[in-house]
C-alpha cells in the first residue's frame, strides 16, 4: 500500500515536470525582429556608398523595365494617395515591422529584387532603411534625396534636378572668416578664438562690416 | 531501484545538459528593434535651431551640443560651445564615456540631419537617454541664425522677436550679425553719414 502510494507521487511529478517544460517551451516569446548587426556593423554600413541610391542611379532605375528594384514609399497613406512613384509601395513608418510588411519585404528578398526606401525628405527614409539593414534585410537601399526629386525625376528625365544632397555642406567657410575675422580680431571673443587669430592681418583695412544695432 | 526514479533523474538531466547548450544570451540593455521604430517615429527627438541657441546664450550646463562631422568640417566651421565626435567613432570608449552622461542633454547635429539621426538611433538603439538631434543641423542653424532674414513689415509681432533674438545671439556668438543683411545695409548707411575721412573708423563696435 505504502509502496503503490510513493510510485503514484512520483509519476504524478514525473507528469508535473514534463507539463511545466511543454508550457515553457510553448509559451517562451521568441522576438519576430531581432537585430542581425553588431552596433558597430551598423555604425560601419553608413560609410558603405553601395547601400545608398543617389538621385543620379535613380534616374536610371526609374527607367529600367525589368523590375529588379521595388520603390517603397515610407510615408503616410494620405501623401501616398495623393501621388507616387508607379509601381512604389506604401510601407509607412510605423508599420515597418508589421507582419505584413515583413512579409513583403521577405518576398522581395526571395525574388531577388532590390528595394528602394524614399521619403519626404531623405531623413524619413534614413530611420526605416537603417532598422532593416540592422535587422538584417541587405537588399534595401536608401534614396539619397527627397519625394519630389524622385519624382520630378520621374515625370521628365530630360529635366536636371537639384542633384543637391541633404548632408552637403553650404556653409561658404571662407566667406565668413573674410567677414567674421576683422571683427572678431577686434572684439574679445568668447568661443572661436582660434578662428580670429588666423587672419588678424585684415583688421586693419576692413571696418566696413560693423555692428550696428 | 524504481524506474520512475530514473525516468525523473533522466529528465533532470536533460534539461541541466540543455542549459549548457543554450545561447548565452544577450545581457546588454539594447532597445528592441519594435520599440526603437516606435522612438524613430516620434518626432520629438528633434529640437529646433533656435531652442538650442537659446539653450546655448543662456548657458545651460544641461546642454551638450555634438558635432557628428568629420574633424575637418568640425574645424572648418561648427557651432560655438560644440564638441567634435565623428560618427565613425561614436563607439570608441571615449566618445561612449561623454555620452554616457546621464545628466546631459546631448544634441546632435550634422551638416543636415540625416548623419545625426543616424547617430542618434545607433545610440538609442545602445540604451543611451536624453539624446535629441537638432533638426535641419548647421546647414539650418547658419542659415537662421548667422544669416537671419527680417521678417516683413507686416509680419507679426512674434516674427520680429525671433528676428531680434537670432540678431542678438549672432552677436552674442560672434561679436556681430554677420551676413544678417539688412541690419547691414543700415549700419553701412549709417557709415556714409557719420565717416570723418578716417576709414579707421573702428565703427566694428555696435552697441
């Protein structure tokens, strides 16, 4: 009697352990999106100038027919309806990693085709671009410019667009220590003291770019 | 020996061999990729040219201000007050040393802001807090506040208050508007009237 009670107890917690492992394992959340790069991988595609298109490749890839590049259109329904590049398709921002767009960004890997993120500006397409390439999507790429250069792009190649860049500098440096410097040589300066002493020479002549109220 | 009690020992064993064999996993406090899109969504890392000038003529020791550039364009021209942390080694030590100041407003910015944000997701993406990115970078930043355009005539009155407050950190900043065109004008009017033959003038004064 005593003996038939101590093998039911324990097949009772031969049963328990098992059931707690199954509805461990079955239960256990494994994230969907997990991140495929090192930071420092990442930190390293952005000098990679095979990761971005310029507007000049784009140009191209807009002619092109055989349907190896997909545009996709990260902005929001409403600017999506009201124009796009044909054929693009509408992934907004907050639904990039819906399963849906997961699932077409993973058909598009599967073809072998390319896919081409542009935004309202090249900033909105950045963020997008670079979670895919973290998590590990190498076929997409990023659109050095904004909508309206794609699209005027698009509409008339005959047209030169603003073959401008985002991140080019404007600021004409050598300009402003022409008018900044006599000035600044005069005047006891906070901050960009360095500057100042470089061309103290000039003070004397140019007085014209006075102050004033 | 009851069977039952090597059945149970068997199992305990497996999962002990189990474990062994599992992925170490991943101890470092890095932003889910869901919640790290949900952060790039929100535009509210982005500060304006004129909060963080305002931020800077007021001194704020919160404030730090990082250019993202290369050192050349850094030395070339940056913001007064700014660091210099290329985005190439945004993750050596050092550069993780200063940003990990968890009492600092860290802003960055970059010719634009496309560099800087990319910048800051990596540092979001690394758990890092209080990180903003300054939105349109110096390109903007020059163009609003070194080149300050007046506003017209009829333009609301906040329009001239921001003109004057851009006017007054230029020159807080460089001793001068200096491309701020049509104070210029005015000052260069003034010249002709007031000169004595000198040239010397030394009217580079303002008030």
């Amino acid at each position: 009697m005593d003996e038939l009670n101590k093998t039911n107890r324990l097949t009772i917690a031969v049963i328990g352990i098992v059931l707690v492992i199954i509805i461990g394992l079955v239960t256990l959340r494994r994230p969907d999106i997990k991140y495929s790069l090192t930071p420092a991988e990442s930190l390293a595609l952005l000098n990679d100038p095979a990761s971005v298109i310029t507007p000049e490749k784009a140009t191209a890839l807009l002619k092109d027919s055989s349907g190896k590049t997909v545009f996709i259109d990260v902005r929001n329904s409403i600017a999506f309806d009201r124009g796009h590049i044909k054929n693009a398709v509408n992934i907004p921002v907050r639904e990039l990693f819906a399963k849906k767009s997961m699932s077409a960004f993973r058909d598009i890997e599967k073809a072998g085709q390319t896919a081409v993120l542009y935004g309202e500006t090249q900033q909105q397409a950045n963020g997008p671009w670079f979670m895919l390439r973290q998590t590990g999507f190498k076929n997409v790429l990023l659109f050095t410019g904004s909508y309206t250069q794609l699209d005027i792009a698009n509409s008339d190649s005959t047209t030169r667009f603003l073959p401008q860049l985002s991140e080019t500098p404007l600021i004409n440096t050598a300009a402003l220590k022409a008018i900044s410097t006599p000035v600044a040589g005069g005047k006891d300066i906070v901050k960009p003291a360095q500057k100042a002493k470089k061309a103290v020479a000039p003070v004397k002549k140019e007085a014209s770019s006075g102050g004033g109220c | 020996m009851n069977k039952r009690y090597l059945l149970l020992a068997g199992i305990i064993i497996a999962l002990g061999v189990g474990i062994l064999f599992m992925p170490a996993k991943d101890t470092s406090k890095q932003t889910q990729p869901e919640l790290l899109l949900a952060a790039i969504d929100d535009p509210s890392r982005f500060l304006s040219t004129d909060d963080i000038t305002d931020r800077l003529v007021k001194k704020d020791p919160a404030l730090m201000v990082i250019d993202v550039r290369s050192e050349s364009q850094f030395k070339a021209f940056s913001i007064p007050g700014a660091i210099n942390i290329p985005a190439d080694s945004l993750l050596s030590a050092s550069a993780q040393e200063i940003l990990n100041q968890k009492e600092m407003d860290k802003v960055f910015y970059s010719n634009a802001d496309v560099t800087s944000d990319q910048a800051w997701i990596i540092c979001k993406r690394m758990g890092m807090q209080r990180i903003y990115v300054m939105q349109g970078g110096v390109n903007k930043w020059f163009n609003t506040i070194v080149k300050a355009e007046k506003p017209a005539e009829a333009a609301p009155i906040e329009a001239m208050e921001l003109y004057q407050f851009r006017i007054a950190a230029c020159q807080y900043f460089f001793g001068s508007p200096l491309m701020a065109s049509t104070p210029k004008v005015a000052a260069d009017k003034k010249k002709v009237s007031v000169v004595k033959k000198k040239s010397e003038a030394a009217s580079g004064g303002g008030c």
